[in-house]
C-alpha cells in the first residue's frame, strides 16, 4: 500500500441534489451548497483537506460556477479544479478520469459533510497504509464505521447500514480507490448500483449476485458468522478487485445530509463545536 506520507489527489463529488424536505422552507438545491454555521457544506470538506500533508491537489467534480461564488462569498480562497459533475455520483467520477491518468491512487469523498475533520481523514489514510498486502493488482480502499463509535451526539444516529459479526456497520464517506479500477469490465456500473443500494444491506450484497448476497444474508446478517473482511475478500474473489474495509472510529465521516435529521443534527453538532472554541 504504501505510506501515509505519501501525496496524492483528492476528488469531491459535488454534483449531488437533495431533493428530499431539509427544514421549513428549503428549495432542493446542490448538498455541496447546504448553508451551515455561514458557510457552504463543501467548504467544511475542502478546509479538512487542505489541512493534510498528503493533499497536493482538490479536484471539485460539481458545479463550478455556483461553488467558486459560494466559496468567495465565505472567504475561502482555497485553489481547486474543477470538472463538470455528473447525473449520478459514478457519472462524476467518469467525468473526472481524465484527469488521474497518472496518478496511482485517489482519496474520493462527497460534499455534504459538514462534520468531517482533517484528523478523521487522517485516520483513514493511515488505516489504509497499514492494512494488510493485498494480493489484488487493482484496489478500493472503503472506509466503515462501526455502530459502538456512534456515542455522545451521534448516539441516536439513524442511517443504512450492513451487520457482520462485529455488529452494525455504517458506511463512511471517504475510500481511497486506485483508478485503473474503473477500467475493470463491469465495475462502473456495478459501483453504481452499490452506490444507489446502500442504505440497504441485501440489496447491495445482491449487487455483486447471487453467491455474495446468499453469503451476506446466511453468513453475516442472519448467522453473524462472518466478518466484513472475510465478506469482503468474498466480494474481491467475485468482481477480481481488491475491496478493502478500512475501520475508522469516526462517525463524522458518515454523517453525510440526506434527510432533515441529518442537518439538524449537523446543525447542532458545528454550534457545539464554535460554543466549544469560544470557551
């Protein structure tokens, strides 16, 4: 895999609309340009980023003209590229290839995560560092959040989420993909499908067929026998690429703003947070 020191790109999917009722009188709008605590959703993403060493690059695949205007509005003078986003989350990133040609892996992450923190980023890196050797030329490096890190003000947190023998486990935000991925026949559209299944477990365990959702409902949900490693290196067999759960004690990062839930608890969350610097 490789060290944490080593830099790399980061890519955010911005081109995401939520349509879905946020609070009293919201218009559905781009996530990436969500207001909380006077700034956009996807300044909270791009700050966390520019404080890691790793960094050198912030490519935006969303709407440039309304994020560059947003961001000079708060003040944020942080340089980044810009691609056109896509009409699904994988259509972003196909739009975003040609520019990683040349790069060996890519740090992948989404807009509406106001709470993520450049110490959570870290983390992950450095869980991706240290995992162990795959023996996959061609690998996706997810991050997971177990449900027991959910305490204190996530505690009642209510979100999608697969079961293993650990427990409920939470998909986070962040995965660390080596590109050439996207060239294996099938596996765009396959991450398509997972994307849009994710808040279900089965669904997206029958995204890769018949033997991985029959070896995730037995083995895991019903039997809780299986491990998200050993389910993973199942689904790794299947698809012919390396699919690498990285374990981060960080809720934040999976708290994306899909529902009204969410941003209340966003909201709550950053005015703790500034009563917290102010004291």
């Amino acid at each position: 895999m490789g060290t944490a020191t080593q830099t790399l790109d980061a890519v955010i999917l911005a081109g995401g609309v939520n349509k879905i009722p946020l609070y009293a009188g919201y218009t559905p709008g781009y996530k990436a340009l969500l207001p909380f605590a006077g700034k956009p959703a996807i300044q909270y993403t791009i700050e966390a980023l520019c404080d890691l060493p790793a960094v050198r690059r912030i490519v935006v695949a969303g709407p440039e003209a309304q994020v560059r205007d947003a961001l000079a509005a708060n003040g944020c003078r942080v340089a980044c590229e810009y691609v056109p986003g896509g009409d699904s989350p994988m259509a972003s990133v196909l739009n975003v290839l040609p520019h990683l040609k040349d790069r060996d892996r890519v740090l992948f992450t989404t807009s509406d995560l106001p709470l993520v923190t450049s110490a959570s980023v870290q983390t992950f890196l450095d869980a991706c560092a240290a995992a162990a050797q795959s023996p996959y030329p061609l690998n996706i490096y997810v991050s997971a959040v177990l449900r027991r890190a959910f305490t204190g003000p996530f505690a009642r947190t209510r979100k999608g989420h697969m079961v293993f023998r650990e427990g409920a486990v939470y998909h986070g935000n962040l995965a660390l993909i080596e590109p050439g991925v996207f060239e294996t026949p099938g596996i765009a559209d396959l991450l398509e499908r997972l994307y849009r299944r994710r808040k279900h477990g089965a669904a997206s365990a029958l995204t890769g067929g018949w033997r991985i959702a029959l070896s995730y409902v037995f083995g895991a949900f019903l039997l809780r026998a299986l491990t998200m490693e050993q389910m993973a290196a199942i689904a790794s067999k299947r698809l012919g690429v390396g699919i690498i759960p990285v374990r981060v004690d960080s809720p934040e990062i999976a708290i994306d703003v899909d529902e009204s839930g969410d941003y209340e608890l966003v909201t709550r969350e950053l005015e703790a947070r500034r009563r917290a610097l102010r004291s």
